[in-house]
C-alpha cells in the first residue's frame, strides 16, 4: 500500500484525533476530517486536511475511516446513525475503530461492517496527544494478516510503537483494557502517596523526586502528579476516560470470572470523583480529589 495515493479520513479531532490528524498531515496523507466541533475542523484545514460532511450521501472516497472518539455510543452514531458512515463505505475499504470499547462492542462493529464487505482493524492507542502527533504513542493491533498487509503503511505512519496482538478482532480493545486498568491502579496510588506525602508534612515536590528514581515509579503518576503539583489541570484526559475504561475492565474481568483486590477499588475511585464534579477535569485532579483541600 502506498501511502502516497490514498486518502485518509478521520472521524473525531479532539485531543487524540487531533494530533494524529497532524502526524498524518505532516507525512503528507491526503486527509478528510470530520468532527462535531467544526473549530477543530477549520484549525486542521489550515494544515491541508479536507472537511468530510457527514451529511452528504455520496460514497466516501477515502480506503481507511480511522474512528477516533470517546465511546461505543459515539461509534454507534458515527457508524450506523441517521448520518452513519457504514452506509457511504463499499466493499473493500477499512475501518480503524482506536477508542478503549469493551471486546464485545469492538466485535459487534466489526461483525456489523463486514455483513457490507468492509474490514475492521482493532487498534485502540495509548501514549497521550504528545505522543500521537510525534507517532511514538502505541497502537494495540488485532486483525486478520490480509488486513494488515493492506494497511501496513498507515498503521506504521500512525505509530512507531506498533504492537501486533492477534488476527482476532477485539483483542486489541482487551489489551487495552488491561493496560488502562494498570495505568488507574498507578495513577490512583501516585495521587494517594503525593497526598500522604502533604499530610506527614513532607515536601511533595521532593518526595516525587525520590519516587522518580525508586521502585514506586510509573509513567502516568510521575506526568500526572508533575502536573498536579504545578496547579496545572489543563484538561488532556478527562477523568470520565479512565471512569469509562476501568469500568469497562472489571467488567471484562468478570466476564472472564476473574476478580482482582484492585480493579473494583480503583473503578469505584474514578466514578465517585466524576459523581462529584470531577468528571470534566483533568484526570490529575486525582490529587485534588484524595486530598480535599490541597491545591
């Protein structure tokens, strides 16, 4: 597949789509955008992406429709709503469905687009919009290997951090699940310590300095908690991210009846922060929440 020759389109701009929307751009992918905020739209044609109307009922010309949005509701509506992109799609072309969904959201959709001939790559990201607009962010791949040969060039330009999880579609959405899973576990337990830091009187600056270069390190609570300290809760992941994607991931445990000591803990901490006005904010704002009134 040559990447030089096909167009993309893009259905979700925000954080993520966003700037994926920009590394597609800055590699030179002609590119259709679409999202319900239309200022997000008119900022990337600035960069040389297209509008996609959503509206129209011509066929989508574009080979790949990369889904970027929030949850299995927006995919539904996206998909097969009153202006749903299924119906445009032929034979042939692909879809990238790149939201945390639960498995059985993920192969419902991709059964759904197959009944009309059209392939579903299971490729839900991780990494944060820094990372998506650089390619480093990861993508968890699940789909047949005639698919991916197909789309190889896209998926490689989306992402240097490819991790290919099977030829069965939902997959990557259950990998997914269990990273986010872990990254909740991490992000509650950084913002509990930073707040038991402040309650022993210690410097929380300083004590996050040591946690940095000991064993109770981890990505998320080192960036989060940064922040946090800063007073910077700029939204980038709103805490109804990982209140969704927990929730989705003791689910799909019990599913597989497994209960962990953690997973349910950590669910619960996410929906009571988001119950109690949190939902919105940045999901640094952990901090906040476990300590009252720290800043």
């Amino acid at each position: 597949m040559n990447p030089a020759i096909h167009s993309v389109a893009l259905i979700g701009v925000g954080n993520m789509g966003g700037a994926m929307a920009h590394n597609l751009l800055a590699q030179g992918w002609p590119l259709q955008v679409a999202d319900i905020d239309l200022d997000k739209v008119r900022n990337l044609q600035d960069f040389g992406a297209v509008p996609l109307d959503v509206n129209d009922k011509c066929a989508i010309d574009s080979v790949a429709v990369i889904v970027c949005v929030v949850d299995a509701v927006q995919c539904e509506e996206v998909l097969f709503g009153a202006h749903g992109v299924a119906a445009r799609l032929q034979p042939g072309q692909m879809v990238m469905l790149c939201p945390t969904l639960a498995p059985q959201e993920v192969e419902d959709f991709a059964e759904r687009l197959q009944a009309l001939g059209i392939d579903t790559i299971d490729a839900p990201m991780s990494g944060g919009p820094a990372r998506a607009r650089d390619g480093s962010m990861s993508l968890m791949v699940a789909c047949p290997d005639a698919v991916f040969s197909r789309f190889e060039g896209l998926i490689r330009a989306l992402s240097s951090s490819v991790f290919r999880i099977s030829e069965q579609v939902g997959d990557g959405a259950r990998t997914k699940l269990v990273n986010n899973l872990l990254a909740g576990i991490n992000l509650v337990g950084a913002a509990e310590a930073m707040v038991m830091a402040e309650k022993l009187g210690l410097d929380a600056g300083k004590t996050l300095k040591v946690i940095e270069q000991s064993s109770g390190q981890s990505w998320i609570g080192s960036d989060r908690m940064r922040r946090a300290l800063d007073g910077d809760y700029e939204p980038r992941a709103h805490v109804t991210l990982l209140e969704k994607d927990t929730r989705l991931a003791v689910q799909a445990a019990q599913d597989a009846q497994f209960s962990g000591p953690l997973g349910v803990a950590v669910r619960d901490v996410f929906r009571q922060a988001a119950a109690e006005g949190f939902a919105g904010q940045d999901d640094a704002v952990l901090y906040r929440f476990l300590g009252g009134s720290l800043k």
